[in-house]
C-alpha cells in the first residue's frame, strides 16, 4: 500500500509518501513540505498549497490519502488555516478518486510511538527508527506526515476487517428482518 500523508497546514504543509504492509518494514519514497508566505492573500496560499499536492500526487501515485483530522485549538486563526488545507488535500484526492482516511493527532502519536501525548521530538525520533532514516524529517510538519503515512498502513488492516464485521451484521440483521 502506498500512502502519501498530509499534515495540513497554511504556512507549512508536511508531505510524505510511505510504502508497506503492517507487520513489514515500511520504505519512505518522499518527504517534504509545501511552504506559503503569511503575507501572501489567502486564495493564493490555497493554491499554492493544492499545486503542490498535485505535484506529489502526479509523482509518486498513492493509493489513499491520510490527513491530520483537524481539532480544535485555542488560536482560531491556526485552526481555519489548518482546516483550509486539510479541505485541499481531501479535495486533491476525491478529484482523482483516491479514498481519503482522517487520523486525530493523538491516535497518530499512539500509532508510531505507543504515547497519545507524545512530543514532537518523540515521533520525529519514532519516524526515523522506523523508517531507517538516517536522521529525523526536518520541518516536524514533514515527520508528521510520514507518521500519517504509517499510521494508516498499520492500522488500515484492522478498520477493514472491522468495516467488513459491521457491514456483515447489517446484511444478516436486514435478511432476518
């Protein structure tokens, strides 16, 4: 399964592409981010920001998209912006038919390093080890993404079969009713 991680946000939008299957090594095929100015008019930050989700959805050709479900903050500001590019990412990938899944920041965090309340530095040094980095994504935006990326992988075997169960149970109930 391949991946391509979001972690939305105005000013910097962390990218990372992530191959694998749970229970295997996991092989990182691209980090980065997609940089706006803060002086630069909202509409065009949102292009910006969608031009360069195309661009890595054009190169590296994932099969979904995981982005950072946005959660309430205390500084409004930051939470519009960060709900703005999560709207792109989501927006990049239903145009193209990819299946979209929303990761809260603190199942990402249990995902990679075991901790919901994780720091920063903890999943950056997580992300490397796992991926056999040879040094921790610099901006956290971009070894958050990555850790988006894994999260998905290692989890998304476990939501389809519980998807499956659910969806069994209402095929059965609505035969007996």
């Amino acid at each position: 399964m391949r991946v391509l991680g979001v972690d939305p946000g105005l000013t910097r939008c962390g990218i990372g592409v992530v191959e694998g299957v749970a229970g295997r090594p996991l092989t990182m095929l691209g980090v980065g981010v997609v940089r706006t100015a803060a002086d630069v008019e909202l509409g065009d930050r949102l292009v910006a920001v969608e031009r360069g989700i195309e661009e890595w959805l054009d190169t590296h050709r994932p099969e979904l998209v995981a982005v950072e479900r946005v959660f309430s903050q205390h500084n409004v500001r930051t939470v519009m912006g960060t709900a703005q590019a999560s709207a792109v990412a989501v927006l990049c990938a239903a145009r193209r038919g990819l299946p979209v899944a929303l990761h809260t920041p603190s199942e990402v965090k249990a995902a990679v390093t075991g901790s919901g309340r994780a720091d920063k530095a903890q999943v950056g040094a997580m992300v490397t080890r796992l991926l056999r980095l040879d040094a921790p994504p610099k901006p956290a935006d971009a070894a958050d993404a990555l850790a988006l990326a894994i999260c998905h992988i290692w989890r998304a075997p476990a939501q389809n079969r519980l998807q499956r169960a659910v969806a069994a149970h209402h095929a059965t109930k609505g035969r007996s009713a």
